[in-house]
C-alpha cells in the first residue's frame, strides 16, 4: 500500500464542499417539504380541469409527525418504485 499525505489547503477544500453540498440538502428537504405541506384537497372537475379546495391536505402536527424522527413519520414512508 502507498502512503498518501494531503495538504492542509486542500483539506479545508474538501471541507468547505462538503458543507456546501449538506446545505444545498437542507435547502431542497425545505423546499420539498414546503410544498407537500402545502397540498391542497381536490375539489371537483370543471372544464375538464382539477379545482383544488382551499383546505390542505395535512395539518401542520400532521406534517411535524412525519418529520419528527422519534416517531419515525408514523412508519410512513415513500415509494418510489413503480
């Protein structure tokens, strides 16, 4: 086996783009869970179009149930196979 030895800069290199791509994670979880958190009821078809309701499709202590790690999102999860 051979020894490698990485320079301290390119360590705070690494580093720094480690942080950045765990922000960018963060940021699109927020945003996702934005949007499902905003999801509207379907109402009816008119016009051969989807009208939504203005009543959300989960509560805000239904959303925080299924963020909330100790519980696990009520065993819950996505499927993303079809």
């Amino acid at each position: 086996m051979e020894v490698r030895r990485i320079s301290q800069q390119n360590i705070n290199t690494l580093n720094k783009w480690a942080q950045g791509a765990i922000v960018r994670r963060k940021f699109t979880k927020i945003i996702v869970t934005n949007q499902i958190a905003n999801l509207k009821y379907p109402d009816c078809y008119m016009d051969e179009k989807l009208k939504m309701s203005n009543e959300r499709l989960f509560t805000d202590e239904e959303v925080q149930d299924m963020l909330d790690p100790q519980r696990g999102g009520k065993g819950l999860f996505w499927n993303n196979l079809y």
